[in-house]
C-alpha cells in the first residue's frame, strides 16, 4: 500500500542515499530531478488525501503511539510540506544550474556533495512537519542542523566556516535545551506523544519549566531576537541556494514545533505573560532587523537582516492566542485570523525571500561582488532579476494585493479584535523600515551607469527560478480560498478549556 | 549572558525538584533526585563553559557536558518509573539515540574546527579573544 506520508520523508531520503552513493557526473542530473519529481508526487498525493478524508495518522510498523512512533497530517502539516515543496523544488531548479559544470561558481566537491545534504534536508523538513512524536523531531531537528551547517560549509571559504561554527554551536545548545524540554515532559506525563500529551491533565511547574526550556532552544533555532546573532552570517556567506533554503526553509521548522507546542501541550495562568514576551520580542526583532537592513552595504547581509526582521512577525501569534489568566482567549473570535495570517506571513516570506537570495546569486554571478554600489545599471543589464527582487519586495513590503499583504492584514485585523493595537503600530513601523530597505536595494539598481565594466553573461533559467518564486508570492495573495478551507483541516490550532 | 544562564539554572533546579517530587509518597530525597539535580548542575556547568569560553574545543566540550546532563536526567528518570519488571526502558532508549546524535555532531564540530583551524591558525570565532 502507497502511504503518502511515509513516501514525503522517504522520497528525498532515497534519494540523497543514491546522490551520495552515485557521485558522477552523469547520474547527477537524473538523480536530483527523480527525487525532486517522487517527492512533489508524494506531496501532491498527501495533499489530495487530507484535502479529501481529512487529518491522517498512521503508526510506524503498526505500534500504536505509547510505544510507537506515529505520524500525523493535518492542514497545517500539508500547507508546510506543500511550501516546503514548491519552494525547495524551484531552488532546485536553480540549484541544477549552480552546481552543474556549466558554472564556474563552484568546485567538484560543492556539485557532489549539494544534492545528498539538500536532500536529507528536505526530507528531515518534512519529518518535523508530519511527526507526532516529540523526541521524533529531536532527532529530524538535529538533522536539519547538521545538514544545514554542512551546506553552508560547501564553499569552504573560511568565512563561510565560521558562520557555520557559530550556528552550529548556537544550533547544538539549542537541540540540548529542548532535548532536556522532552525529557521534563516526558518525566510528568509518561509520554512522547503530542496528541496523548494534549489529552492528560495540564501538571503546572515542571510544564512551565519544560516549555522554557523547548521555548529557548526553539527560539534561539529560529533566531528570534536577541538570539538572532549567528542568522545574519551563516545565511549570508552561503551560496545563493543554500541562502535560500536557510532563511526561507530551515528557520520556518523550529518555529512550527514552537507552535504545535504551544497549542498542543501547554496552558495555563503563565501563558499570557509568556505569549507577551514572545511578542515583544518578536516586536524588536521587526524593529531591530529592519534597522540593521537599513545599514547594510552588502546585498546577501541587507537580506538576511531582513530575515531576522520578517521572523518577528511569525511570534506576533502568541499574544493573539494566549489566555488571559482569568480565562478567557485574549482574542476570542480571532484566533482564526491571527493563525492564518502567521501562517501565511510564513509561506510568502519563503517565497519571497526564496527569490530575493536567487536574484543576489544571478547578481554575485553576474557582477562577481554583492556590494550595493556595484550594482549601478542593473535595471537594464539584467532586468529580469531587478524585476524579481523589486515584485519580491513588494511582498515582503505587504504592499496589496501580495501574499505578504494578505499574512498582515489578517494579523493586524486579529490584533484590532483583541484589543491589542500596539502591535499594529508595530507591524505599520516595521512596513515602513522595510520599504525603506527594499527601495534603498533597488535605488542603486536604477542609477544608471555607462561606464563598461567586465560582466559575466546571466542565464535565462536561473533569473526565470528567482522569478518565479517572486510572483508566486505576489500570487498567492490573490487566492486566499482554497489555502485557508487547507490550514483548518484536523483543527491545528486547538484552544483549551480550562478545567 | 551570565544572567541567561542564572535564570536558566533556577529553572532547571525548581523543576527537577518539582519532576522528583511528582511521584506519591516520596521521602523529600531519594536517590532519584540526586541524580536529577546532578544532571542539572552539569547542564548549567556545561552551559556556563559554552557562554563563557571562546576555544572550539572547550565549546564542544561544554556541550557534551550538558549533553551528559540530559542523558542523566532521563536514566533519573527511567530509574524513577521503575515498576516490578525493571526500569523503564523508554527514556533509555531515547539516551542511546541521544547519544548517537551528540556523538555525530561533536565529530561534525572538531572536523570544522581542525579545518577553521588550518585555514585561519586560530581555534577560536572572535580573533584576538585571548578567554581560552
């Protein structure tokens, strides 16, 4: 029998065992577009089951959850496995170029080993997202980690390597703060899994230790202000599709296993200060980011600023769904907008910031540096790509009708119902702070510049990948329908009665 | 940072007291407790080398230390689930794959520090960061 769920952590497994297994450069090619085709099949087959039966689960091997390891679907899953999908196979594509032997960006080394790494990435992504178990995703988390680290390290420039050290020692701490979470948790409730931890009665102390411990460790993954300090090296000294799968990808896992805690396991009277703080944090990362955006020379390192500002928005969903200690929902009635909008602030942040680190590859190719006085003229040398990163910043903007629109508006209107209005302010300051980032990018594209410099020719598919994925995120603003009846399937975003 | 880690060590003290005393009719210390607390003390001590040493190979070394204090902490308790057939398996079996991982990650850590050292002759991130 074909289960689609095991088949989206098993598709890209196999196929980075056979990349790895198969280095030449013959199989190259054949090998990456197989796996990346079976593991799109796999998703589309996940998706057209939850969208038709409902949320799955399945028990690895027949052991049912106590014992075993289960595996769960619900709409929120399918709607991170899709963009992890659409996403990951148009950075492939840009991928088969970069690391084939047409480009002299890259050594034998980075070609063989880019498609082993990438793969057991995914496929680890797609772990996180249909485990049900939590010390199941300890382990997908650690590898994404490792993984990740090692992708970065493929250029094996020595900036690039200790970027990479330093998110991986920040990383490791973070994996042992949860691992250390996993065990309190499963020291109170006897269990490891999410759905038979939801059902027990809520403990008090050590579940509130147990989720700062996991909180810390997740947010320091995810790199929520303050602890955001290795994001902006690592995601800018790697190459251009490594950049784009860090910040659009690998940073949006930590933070769902944040968010399926938060609303599957823990509740309380502490909750609501704890959601505030996450708020307020996620508030200065959008202020602080964008303010460092501001000071950038360097295209890559003004994106990935950006990253770190475009995360703040994410933890915006804690004060809107925390329960105020007396009981009742701080924003009772809102709590569908407020989890659509994260949700869809996620997915069009992965698209855009997809397109936005593609298009600083084709411009690294093109111009040989990043520098953002390098690139005078660009609007007419290489349209298509100014193009991109111009309809990618609109989104990231949330200029309508774009996806990042969309994700802001249902997060301001949330905010309005619960009576919360300051993170409104903030939500307009940070729009500001990142039109003032995007339109000082694109500033230095539109000065025009006849002086002949030495130019290496762009090609047409990587531009058309970044492309893409930019309008793909202005798209999906225009159809909101089909992706929220997606997100409510199975109730994700459950919200307790106290007892 | 020195105060990231005094919070954190207050967690970790209140809670593994609260997590040993959770089980009924307990004497206030039982040997299960001390093996907690044990485990927490070595979390914070490896938490403190990490926060305040710069050399790699302390770095690595202070996460394995912390590392060892998780693996503590659930042998604590397996060993305080223990019914008539023994102790319970389940958390031993999560400090074995816990350890499988630490152990790849630390080797995937000195592999990047003996090759950020060849490349750059310094076995620290910061240059010039004399702490070792």
């Amino acid at each position: 029998m074909i289960e689609p769920m095991a088949w989206c952590i098993l598709a890209p497994f196999i196929g980075a065992s056979l990349a790895f297994l198969l280095p030449g450069r013959v199989w190259r090619r054949p090998i990456a577009i197989g796996a990346i085709g079976a593991t799109l099949a796999s998703v589309w087959m996940l998706t057209s089951q939850v969208w038709n039966s409902g949320a799955q689960r399945m028990d690895l091997s027949g052991w049912p959850a106590p014992l075993g390891i289960g595996l769960a679907a619900d709409g929120f899953s399918v709607f991170m496995i899709v963009m992890t999908g659409v996403v990951g196979s148009l950075i492939g594509a840009y991928a088969l170029w970069h690391y084939s032997d047409l480009s002299d960006a890259t050594e034998p080394a980075e070609r063989r080993l880019f498609w082993p790494l990438w793969l057991i990435l995914w496929g680890s992504l797609n772990a996180i997202y249909l485990s049900s178990d939590i010390f199941n995703i300890y382990v997908a988390l650690e590898v994404i980690t490792l993984a990740a680290v090692a992708l970065i390290t493929l250029s094996g420039k020595a900036e690039a390597l200790v970027a990479a050290m330093r998110y991986l020692l920040a990383a490791f701490l973070g994996s042992l703060s949860y691992l250390m979470g996993v065990a309190l948790l499963y020291a109170t409730h006897g269990a490891l899994d999410l759905v038979i931890i939801a059902d027990q009665e809520r403990a008090g102390l050590p579940e509130v230790g147990a989720f700062a411990l996991m909180a810390t460790g997740l947010a320091l993954k995810t790199a929520l202000f303050p602890m955001h300090f290795w994001l902006p090296p690592a995601h800018s000294k790697a190459a251009a599709p490594v950049s784009a799968i860090l910040s659009a990808l690998v940073v949006k896992a930590s933070f769902y296993v944040l968010l399926r805690l938060w609303f599957g396991v823990f509740d309380g009277p502490a909750m609501y200060a704890v959601g505030i703080l996450l708020g307020t944090l996620g508030s200065a990362a959008i202020i602080w980011g964008a303010f460092q955006a501001l000071r950038q020379m360097s295209l890559k390192l003004l994106i990935a600023h950006s990253t770190v500002a475009q995360i703040g928005y994410l933890f915006l969903i804690f004060p809107l769904t925390a329960r105020r200690p007396s009981g009742e929902l701080a924003a009772a009635g809102w709590i569908t907008e407020a989890c659509t909008g994260v949700s869809y602030h996620a997915l069009s942040h992965a698209l855009a910031k997809a397109a936005m680190f593609l298009g600083a590859g084709v411009v690294l190719h093109v111009y040989g540096s990043d520098l953002l006085t390098n690139m005078r003229g660009m609007s007419r040398r290489l349209p298509i790509t100014t193009f991109a990163l111009a309809i990618a910043g609109v989104s990231l903007m949330g200029l309508p009708p774009s996806g990042g629109f969309a994700a802001k508006w249902l997060i301001v209107t949330a905010a309005l119902g619960a009576g919360q209005w300051w993170w409104v302010l903030v939500i307009l300051i940070g729009g500001l702070l990142t039109a003032g980032y995007i339109f000082l990018m694109l500033r230095w594209a539109f000065i025009s510049e006849d002086a002949p410099i030495q130019l290496r020719p762009a090609n047409m598919p990587i531009q058309l990948a970044a492309l893409a994925l930019a309008l793909l995120s202005v798209l999906v603003g225009f159809r909101l329908e089909e992706p929220f009846q997606l997100l409510v399937i199975g109730d994700p975003f459950p919200i307790f009665d106290l007892p | 940072m020195t105060l990231l880690s005094c919070g954190y060590m207050s967690v970790c003290f209140g809670v593994a007291s609260a997590a040993g005393a959770a089980t009924p009719e307990t004497p206030v210390l039982t040997s299960h407790l001390v093996y907690m607390l044990t485990a927490c003390l070595l979390f914070c001590i490896g938490l403190f080398g990490l926060i305040t040493r710069g050399h790699l190979m302390r770095n690595v070394m202070s996460l394995n230390v912390m590392g060892g204090g998780v693996f503590l902490f659930l042998v604590a308790v397996a060993r305080r689930d223990a019914g008539e057939s023994g102790p319970d398996p389940v958390p031993h079996a999560m400090t074995l794959t816990g350890i499988v991982v630490a152990l790849a990650a630390s080797a995937f850590a000195l592999a990047l520090a003996r090759r950020i050292h060849s490349i750059t002759g310094e076995m620290r991130l910061e240059p010039g960061d004399d702490n070792s």
